[in-house]
C-alpha cells in the first residue's frame, strides 16, 4: 500500500477527533472562545493520548487497534453530544463553533489595530513569519 492513502486515512482520522473534542467543549458551555479552544485542544489530545496509552498498558498497541479505537471514541463523542438534539441543529451547531474558532485570530487581530495595542506588533510579525 502506497503511503498516500495512510495519510488521507489519517488525517480524516484526525478531523474526526477534532470535531468530537470540539462537540465534547462546546457542551461545556464555555464563557469565551479561547476557553472553547484551549480546552477542545486539551480534549482532542486526550482523545489520541489516553486511548494509546491504555492499548500499551494491555499489550494490544498495534498500527491497526490506534485508528478504530481513536474513531469509534470520536463518533461516539460526536453522538453523545447530540443526543436530545436533532442532528441538523446539532450539525448546525458544531459548524457556528468551529467558523467562530476559524475567525478567532482574524478577530484578535482587527481588536488589536483598533485599541491601537502593542500586541498588534506581536501579531504582525507572527502573520509575517
């Protein structure tokens, strides 16, 4: 098998526990989006570590047993999360939160150049690197 595949099987992988952390933080009901992100982030690392992390522990750690369990964690956290919603409002849902944490940098960006903040500089020199 080629090598390309692999890494289209694994990033769909990827954005599957991607999502599911980011449902599992958003019924969290978080204040603020960096607290949406920063946890969703702390949960999608939980999601691939501790999954990883129990397979060595039982001797079960193969290149094969990581991805099915990795995707039935996800799904199953993207099915949990919507349970006694509609699938369309939990859909539509996901979708707001994950365009609002999209738009997260371009907004602290647009705040800084109209406070006139120095972080503005800190921002500019990051977009130019």
């Amino acid at each position: 098998m080629s090598p390309f595949p692999r890494f289209l099987i694994m990033g769909a992988i990827t954005v599957v526990a991607a999502l599911g952390a980011l449902a599992i933080a958003r019924r969290a009901r978080f204040e603020s989006r960096v607290e949406l992100f920063v946890s969703a982030g702390v949960i999608w690392n939980a999601m691939i570590v501790i999954p990883i992390f129990v397979l060595g522990l039982t001797n079960t750690l193969t290149r094969f047993t990581v991805p099915v369990v990795v995707t039935a964690i996800s799904i199953a956290a993207l099915s949990i999360t919507g349970y006694g919603r509609s699938s369309r409002e939990h859909v539509a849902d996901l979708s707001a939160t994950l365009l609002s944490l999209l738009r997260l940098p371009r907004d602290a960006f647009i705040r800084a150049w109209r406070e006139r903040s120095l972080t503005l500089v800190g921002s500019c020199k990051v977009v130019c690197v």
